[in-house]
C-alpha cells in the first residue's frame, strides 16, 4: 500500500483512504454503507420540516445567502423543495438527520456517522458530477475516519464532555469532501489539517437543537475545508500526528486505532447500529425492558414505583428527570422509561413536547430510581416495577434491540424509514429510497435518488418559528439567570457603553480597518475570497475581514463582525427583520468587553492545546452580533450558545495559514450564530460555565479526565 512509504500518522491515513477509495467496496462494507446511507436518509427526511431547518433556512434568506453560487448548482435539503448554496444545504441535511436522535450510532465511541457523511455528499454531487457508486465511496469512507479517528480518542475524549460527532465529524466530511473534489493524499493531508480548527461540540448543548446542529456543521465546515485545500491553503503540518489535533483532544492517543485497522474488510462502518428509538442510545434497554413490563401489566396506575440497574452512562448522559419539551426529553432516561410502561412504545410521538409535558408522564417519572452500577454493560438493563398488590414485575435485558448482538433486520430497518419518510414524501417512500440507494453502483448520478427525496409540493408554511423556544441544554434550569452567561446577555441587551469604551473601539475599528487592507491575512485571504460567493453574506465579509486582519490584536473578529453587519443594516431590514440600530462602535465596545472578560476565565486553555484568544473572540464576536441585531435576551443567549459550542481553535494553529482561518472563521460563525438565533435556533442556557461548557472543556490541563 502507499502509507509504506510515508512515516507521519496524517501521510499515513491519508494515504490510506486515497487507496482505499481506488479500489471497488468490499462487498460487506458496501452493504453497510447502503444500510447507513437509507437509514440516515429516512432520518433527515423525518426532521425536514422541523423548526431547527425552518430556521436554517430562514437564516439562510435573510443572511442573503444565495441559493447556487456561479459554477455551483443550488442544492435541495432532503425533504425539501427549496435549493440552498452547498454549505447551507449540508448544514440543513446534517442537522435534520441528527435531529430526532433516530440515527446511526457506532457504539464503541457514541458518534453517529451518518449525518455529516450524507450531508457533504449531497451537498456536493451536483458540482462534482460524481456517480453513485463514487459517492457511496466518499459517503463510506467519510464515515470510515470519523470512526478510526473517533477510536483513536476513545473513551476519553467523549467522557471529558466533548460530543463526538461533532469533532471527529468534521474530519470525516473533510475527507468524503476532499474526495469528492478530487483531492489526492497530500490534499486531504490539507484537508484535515483545516478540518481541525473547525471542530465543534459540547455535550452542554444535549438537549437543544445546538446538539443537530454540530453534525449539519461538521459537514459544512468538512467541505470548506476541503475547499481551501483544493486552492492548496494548509495549516498545522501533521493534524493526526502527536503535535495536532488528536493530543489535544485526548491525553493517549490510540494511534493502532487510526493506522493499523484492515481495509480489505472489518471496517468501523460494519458495527454501525441503527436506532430502534429516536433518543439517546444508552435508554435503549431501559426502554425495551419497559415495553415489556407494560406488556405484563394491568397498567400504569398500579406503579408505585421504579428501580432501574443500568450502565453510569445512562444518568451521566440522560440523567435529567423532568424535561421541559421533546429535545430534552430525548436524554431523559426517566422519561424514556416512563414512554414505555405508559405507551408500550418510544416512537417520535413519545418524544414530542406533548408527551414530553404530559401530567401523566410527570408522575411516573417521578417514581423512577436509577440505580447505575459499572457490572451493567451499556445495551443492558433490569427495570423492577413495584406494585399496589405487593409484589414486584422485574424485567431483565441483555442486548438491546438495534445493538449489535439485536441489529434491526433489513425489513424493521424499511418500516422505520417508512414511518420517517412517509409523512413527507407519501406512501412508498422507503421502498423508493431502498431501490435508489441499492442501484447507486451502477448509476450515473444522484437524479434518481434526488427525485425520491423531493417532496411533490413545498413544506407547509409553520405558524410559527419558535424564537423564544427555550432548551437547557446539559445544565438543568434554575440558575441561569445569574453566572456568566448571562452576565455576557446583560451585557448585550443592556444600555450604551461608557464614553471611553465608544472611544476606544473606534480606535479598533480604525485599526482593524487598516490592517484588513494591508492584506496581513497572506495566501489565506486570497483562498477564502476564490471560495466565497460572489455577493458575500455578512458572514463571509466577517470571515474574509477577520482573516485579513488576524495579526493585529485589536480583536479582529469583533471588529469584522461589527463591520459587516453594519453595513448589511439595510438588507436585515428588507428581509422584514428588525432593522439592526445600534452603531459599529457599540457592538465593538460590547463584542471587545465580553471577549476580555472571556479571555481572562480560559487561564489554562493554551497549556491543553486550545487557542483561548480564538474562543473569547468568538464568544465576542457573537456579543456584538447580537448587539447589533438587537437580539433580545433569549436570542441572545442563544447567539452565545452557539457560538461557545463551536470555540475550539487550536494554539498550534497560530501562526500557520489555518491560524488566519480559524481567527476568521470565529467571526463568520458568529454572525451565523446570531442570525440563527434571531429565526429560532436555541442551544444551551449554560454554554460558558456549564458543567460540559466551554469553561469546563477548555481550561483544563490536557492530562486532566473526567
């Protein structure tokens, strides 16, 4: 194989996936790959409507974002009739397919492959021109490094409150991008070494629609990674290799795990599993052991109570007892068993905010005792029902459905995607996408299985997009009107800054001005402005301005941001918006406040690897977004909240072209953040010092577990 004559663990991979992508598909893992592919498709389709793509899309339109850029074709959303540009089509397929919590999931590290892999490879078919059966490569093989990578930094990186899918996500849509693009090894090497400042997920947005969010976003910031390294742009030298990425983001790295796996066969994709349930994986046995207590009940009210023995995962992931709507739910344990020994079922309607807040739902959760214990392995469980008579039902199971000793039959896995995909696409759907997805080998392109994802009319109009929606993330809810998130959401939506502040970040913007013509951003800015759409967005002139300007230590993001938006006031009030009011200087003397205040909390950020100037910058940025967009509170910890989930800049990129990109890209996600936020996106309450927040995840020494 190639990787014989390269030595470093990035050249190695890199080299190994380009050779694997020349050779046809093992037959197993081509089935796998279909398997994955129909059952991520039914997911995405399911969510299409949901009010997380509503607000993509809608941000999308009043970002100004076109829907095809010149020699791009515009792109549909599986389930949609709309066509968006290929980054905001991935970003919406992404999140739709993680959405319900009803997708893929690879066991051995929590990441749900599919999402992010399928996304990139829609988003990209029509401008590459590619047939079916390259796609299925691109679409197997980005998932393929999204597991090895991920097994690489298993358990530990998971267990320090990182979501998975979201950082080992976006190197798998790096490479089904790069592929895609036609990149060889040494590009993907660029690739990847781009992918790895544009890491995203906290497992402080559990519960939100922040969690969705970081596999649409893996997937889009997969393909501008491998967009910037088709135009040979490059950052840190080796992003798999002991100075990159991985090292930060576990203390041992597993490199056997990234290098030495087969690729003739016994592929990570083989032992993907596919959810029975649309909620978090380590419920499943509690739920299939309620289903069949309710099964051998009288019913509900005879329960006086509930003993569960379960694997720690379950409280440590969906320990929250009482959810306050149906994403929360999806990581209740309570509420997942309480959905079975109520309804005999834990289908999509078990996990909607009615059933979520239901009175009776309430009560049995109420009743229910955990009892984790670490004997009990994670697809198992025992459920004992207590009863009015005196005696005890108990339960006991050892494999849960959809595990890997339970894979749901080819037929359960057709009925699931039928119950998906039906309601949008009409009777037949999944026989339909199975027959697509099945001829992909032979077929020229994707027209026939695109055909099957358009809906025959556009989704209905929604009465409302919920802008106000509020979702706690990991953190339950109680104290979150103190602490220093909403110490930066006071900040925002509070009065005009003092004279001297005004003063001062005139003085900044007059700088950064400055610098950003100077072009100190070098060949960085010269591949951002050959990639961006030709009538940039407020977040690509964020994104260009940022990068321009990365050098000078005014906060160049915050001044980018403030710039940009200020001079697309007038387009947020044409798309009958709130038109933004509040001056450049004041969203500068915001965004630059709430940045130092950030900066002066990530004391240890650079010690673990982390870039805390690229995070508190970010966190500012996102401030003075919403500052000048006039977010009110909700919104506004919104904007925040989904920026903190995407602060993850490395200090090893510094200085390196990726250092220009990462500095830029902080103000691109922040106006992206706000502008989502304003149309109804909602992440965690507690992004900054909740328990798996930035705080927590970034200042730490990188020898430190937990």
């Amino acid at each position: 194989m190639t990787d014989k004559a390269v030595s470093s663990p990035s050249a190695r991979f890199c080299a190994q996936i380009v050779d694997a992508a020349e050779a046809p598909l093992p037959e197993p893992v081509a089935v796998a790959a279909r398997r994955s592919l129909l059952n991520v498709l039914g997911t995405a389709v399911g969510a299409a409507r949901s009010a997380a793509v509503e607000a993509i899309i809608a941000a999308a339109a009043s970002g100004q974002a076109p829907g095809a850029e010149p020699g791009r074709p515009g792109v549909p959303v599986p389930g949609r009739t709309e066509t968006l540009s290929p980054y905001q089509s991935a970003l919406a397929a992404g999140t739709a397919a993680h959405l319900d919590d009803f997708d893929d999931t690879h066991l051995a590290t929590v990441i749900h492959p599919g999402a992010a892999a399928m996304a990139t490879v829609l988003a990209l078919e029509p401008e590459t021109g590619a047939g079916g059966a390259r796609c299925l490569t691109a679409f197997a093989l980005g998932c393929e490094a999204q597991l090895r990578i991920g097994n690489a930094v298993s358990p530990e990186h998971y267990d320090r409150g990182w979501h998975i899918t979201g950082t080992c996500g976006v190197f798998g849509a790096a490479v089904a991008a790069g592929l895609l693009l036609g990149l060889d090894a040494k590009g993907l090497e660029r690739a990847l070494s781009l992918a790895s400042v544009m890491m995203v997920g906290h497992r402080e947005a559990f519960g939100s629609m922040g969690k969705p969010f970081h596999a649409g976003k893996a997937a889009a910031n997969g393909i501008l990674a491998a967009r910037l390294a088709a135009e040979g742009l490059s950052g840190i030298t080796d992003p798999l290799g002991p100075d990159g990425a991985l090292s930060v983001l576990a203390s041992e790295v597993k490199w056997p795990e990234l290098l030495d796996g087969p690729w003739g066969g016994g592929w990570e994709l083989e032992r993907n599993a596919f959810k029975p349930y649309p909620c978090g994986i380590v419920a499943h046995p509690l739920i299939d052991a309620a289903i069949e207590a309710s099964r051998r009940l009288a019913g509900p009210e005879e329960i006086t109570a509930v003993s569960v023995t379960c694997n720690p995962l379950v409280p440590e992931l969906m320990g929250r007892r009482q959810p306050g709507d149906g994403l929360q739910a999806r990581f209740s344990s309570y509420h997942a068993v309480a959905s079975g020994l109520l309804d005999g079922e834990a289908g999509l309607a078990q996990f909607s905010d009615e059933r979520a807040t239901a009175p009776d739902a309430a009560r049995l959760r109420g009743l229910i005792t955990l009892h984790p214990t670490p004997e009990c392995p994670r697809d198992s469980a025992i459920i004992a029902v207590e009863r009015g008579t005196g005696d005890t039902l108990t339960v006991e199971v050892k494999h849960a459905r959809g595990s890997l000793e339970r894979p749901l039959t080819g037929e359960e896995l057709l009925a699931k995607v039928g119950r998906l995909a039906s309601p949008v696409l009409g009777d037949g759907a999944a026989e339909a996408l199975r027959g697509a997805v099945d001829a992909l080998g032979d077929a020229p392109d994707l027209a026939v299985l695109r055909a099957v994802l358009t809906p025959s009319a556009p989704a209905p109009v929604p009465v409302s997009v919920p802008g106000d929606r509020v979702n706690a993330g990991e953190s339950e809810r109680g104290t979150d009107d103190e602490g220093f998130t909403a110490e930066i959401v006071k900040l925002v939506t509070g009065g005009e800054p003092p004279a001297a502040a005004l003063e001062k970040a005139a003085a900044r913007l007059e700088t950064f001005t400055r610098v950003r013509e100077s072009g100190e951003g070098g060949e960085a800015v010269r591949a951002l402005r050959r990639i961006a759409p030709p009538s940039a967005p407020p977040e690509w002139e964020a994104f260009t301005g940022a990068a321009a300007a990365c050098r000078s230590p005014e906060q160049a993001a915050v001044c980018a941001v403030a710039a940009a938006l200020a001079a697309h006031q007038a387009v947020a009030g044409a798309q009958g918006a709130a038109t933004a009011t509040a001056t450049a200087e004041d969203a500068v003397a915001i965004g630059c406040d709430a940045a130092d205040r950030v900066l002066a909390r990530l004391t240890s950020a650079r010690e673990a690897g982390w870039s805390a100037t690229t995070a508190a910058t970010l966190i500012g940025a996102g401030a003075a977004a919403a500052r000048l967009l006039r977010l009110p509170g909700e919104q506004a910890r919104n904007a925040l909240g989904l920026c903190a989930t995407q602060a993850a800049g490395l200090a090893g990129a510094e200085g390196t072209g990726a250092g220009a990109v990462q500095a830029g890209k902080a103000a691109f996600d922040a106006v992206e953040a706000a502008l989502l936020a304003r149309a109804g996106f909602t992440a965690a309450r507690l992004p900054l010092e909740g328990r798996r927040g930035l705080f927590a995840l970034l200042d730490r020494p990188p020898s430190s577990a937990g």
